[in-house]
C-alpha cells in the first residue's frame, strides 16, 4: 500500500489499470453492486478493482474475483478494453481519475453467499434490458452492454 499522499498522486496525475468483472448467472442477469465510495458513488456498478504495481494480470484477475466475489479458479472471456473518466475521486480532493479498464466476462452458475461491503452496500442481478435502463446503474457500466460501445470502445 502507497502513503496516501503518494497514492493521490499517482491518481491526480496517471491513469490506473483496472479489471472489471462482467458477472452472469445461468438465467443472463449481471449482478452489479451499489458503490459506496467515489467515484461512482451511490450508482450501481460492476465488480472489479485496480491492479497493483507488480502483479500479473493473471494474479490481479484470481486476487479481485476472491476478494470481489469469494471465488477461486474461475474461467473468464475476455470483453475489451475500456477508458473510465470520472470528474472525481475517491478522496475530497480536487482532481479526475482515469481508468484503463480490462473487461471480463464470468458465467456463474452457483451461489454467491456472502460479498464483501467495504466497496458495495448491496448487491442485485439485473436483466441487460433492465440495467441500460435503469438511472442508478453508471454509464460506464452500461457501456458493456451496448453495441456501438463495444465496437469502438478504446477510441472515444
């Protein structure tokens, strides 16, 4: 872990790399967690986090989905890579974040019996119909599931 001062830093001033978890049941509804902290915070989201300076993209993806989800050995396809810009941060200070997101896509068909809270206040699983038309659900979120965003997603 960075010294907090370091760690705003390096978001006020580079993107960070980050894994989000497109999570489906066996019935193709996406579960989305509702962010308590910034950015994005109070709006339904995909799990996922950051990589970490070091890590494999291999051991950042089994780190987030058994801290994300409780899970272990899970097989994933590969969606895209995406930019998130958020007008804010995760602290008050005054100053964006910037994302370089590597998408993947989960098929589960089992039970998710206790997700973590430090990141979510409650987790739902949403049609792909119902999320791109739900307010509370972020924008960027929805960009996985719509057409003209996954085709040329990395060049807007």
């Amino acid at each position: 872990m960075l010294p907090l001062s370091t760690f705003k830093t390096v978001i006020a001033s580079t993107p960070l790399v980050s894994i989000d978890l497109i999570v489906k049941n066996k019935d193709g509804k996406v579960l989305l967690g509702k962010r308590t902290n910034r950015p994005a915070k109070g709006y339904w989201f995909v799990p996922g986090g950051r990589v970490l300076k070091d890590e494999s993209l291999d051991l950042a993806f089994n780190r987030l989905i058994k801290i994300e989800l409780g899970l272990s050995g899970v097989k994933a396809g590969f969606k895209g890579v995406y930019q998130h810009f958020y007008e804010d941060n995760f602290s008050e200070d005054n100053f964006t974040t910037h994302y370089v997101v590597l998408a993947y896509e989960i098929i589960f068909n089992g039970e998710l019996s206790s997700l973590p809270d430090e990141q979510h206040s409650g987790y739902s699983w949403f049609s792909e119909s119902g999320l791109l038309e739900d307010s509370d659900v972020h924008t960027h979120t929805k960009w996985y599931f719509q057409a003209d965003k996954q085709a040329d997603f990395l060049f807007n």
